[in-house]
C-alpha cells in the first residue's frame, strides 16, 4: 500500500457546531438532543483515534479507502450502539438483523425482535436526501447525513476532505412516504425502497443537528447511496 499523503491533522474530523441543535425537535422513547450530540462527538472522537493510527503509520484514513457503502454502515451502527449509552429508555435491538435499529428499553423479551413495531430506525448516508431501505413501512426514521472523502476522490484526484456531520434528521413516516424500486429480470441491483417528497418533508421539519444550515461546506456526491 503505498504511504499516506495525508497529515494526522487533516486526517481529524470536524467538529460539531454546538450551536446546530434544534431545541424544537420532537423525539420519541424520551430521547433528547443532548443523547445525539454525545453519540455523534463519540463517533468523532472513535474516527479520529483511528485515522491518527493509520496516518501515523502511512496508511490513508478510513474513509479514504473502505467502500462507501461499508463506511456509512460503520457510521449509522456506531451511532445505533452509542445512543442507547445516553438515553436509558432505549437499547439497541439484540435481534441479528432486527427492525429497527433501536427499540424501547424492556418492551420485547431480551430486548430483541426480528420486526418490532416501536422503535427508532437509524441510517447515515452521504447523500442529502432519497435515502434508501429494504422495505416501504411505517416506522420512525433517523438519518444521519455526514460529508468525507471516499475511493473515489483519490481516482479523480481530489484532496482528501475531513469527515464532518452536514445534518441529522428524523420523524415518523408512513408507508405512503417510500416509494418502491423494482427491477427488471436480467438486473441484480438489490430491490430498494426510497424516502420520496413527502417523507423528506416530514424529516426536514423536524431537524434534530445543522451545520451551516444543514449544507456541506465541500462536496457531497449526487449519486451517493447507503
């Protein structure tokens, strides 16, 4: 692997805007704000002892070189694992595979349940809006939208940009807010459901974090997906 041109100062993370929480959002499960601020300075602080390792031994960020698709999964399971450390009414759902990612603390036996129909459903992504799952259902949404570097910028010979969180938000949404993404018979494209309109608005009106007014101060890949 050739040696890292990137600096274990660069390398850091930006910074939460302290002042980019929304005081007004509403939250199920007794969760708060100040549960996601922590949760998210706890994935900064983890990223940062990680690409202060790698750099320092010549080895690129994290980001830089992991697919896309597997860094924004590290993202949105670090954080489904770190806010139930700061909201003790919720816990993360100990069924492999369980929906969703978190569920209400002693309602479901060992707090597991392949498709409970409580809970808070978590995902990050580097894209601003159509965010996609597996399913069209009624459930209560979570997004965590962040900006970094990825493969890619290297192939196109972009400088290595931080990572920083653009926006967090969330709200309940309903089947009607999914619009679903067949395929056609010779395609192997995994068959998808994707927040449409209505769910964005949903989601927008209640923004939990902004930085800079929700909008990345660098890039954000148009065709980014989960």
């Amino acid at each position: 692997m050739p040696k890292s041109k990137v600096s274990v100062d660069a390398a850091a993370p930006l910074a939460l805007n302290e002042h980019g929480f929304n005081a007004q959002c509403e939250l199920p499960y007794s969760l708060r704000a100040a549960h996601i601020r922590s949760a998210m300075k706890d994935f900064l602080s983890f990223l940062e002892l990680i690409n202060d390792s790698l750099v320092s031994k010549d080895i690129d960020p994290l980001e830089s070189f992991l697919m896309p698709a597997n860094f924004s999964s590290i993202v949105g399971e670090f954080m489904a694992a770190a806010i139930p450390r700061y909201c003790p009414t919720l816990t993360k759902n100990r069924y492999h595979n369980g929906h969703p990612d978190l569920i209400p603390v002693g309602v479901y036996t060992n707090d597991a349940s392949l498709h409970a129909d409580q809970g808070i459903e978590i995902k990050a992504s580097r894209h601003i809006s159509g965010w996609q799952g597996h399913n069209a259902e009624d459930v209560w949404l979570m997004v965590f939208v962040f900006s970094s570097s990825s493969p890619r910028d290297a192939i196109n010979g972009e400088p290595f940009a931080p990572f920083h969180f653009v926006k967090v938000i969330g709200a309940q949404i309903a089947k009607s807010d999914w619009n679903f993404s067949g395929r056609s018979a010779t395609s192997r494209r995994t068959i998808t459901a994707t927040v449409n309109g209505s769910g964005f608005k949903k989601m927008e009106a209640n923004w939990i974090y902004r930085a800079k007014g929700g909008e990345s101060p660098g890039k954000l890949p148009k065709k980014q997906r989960l």
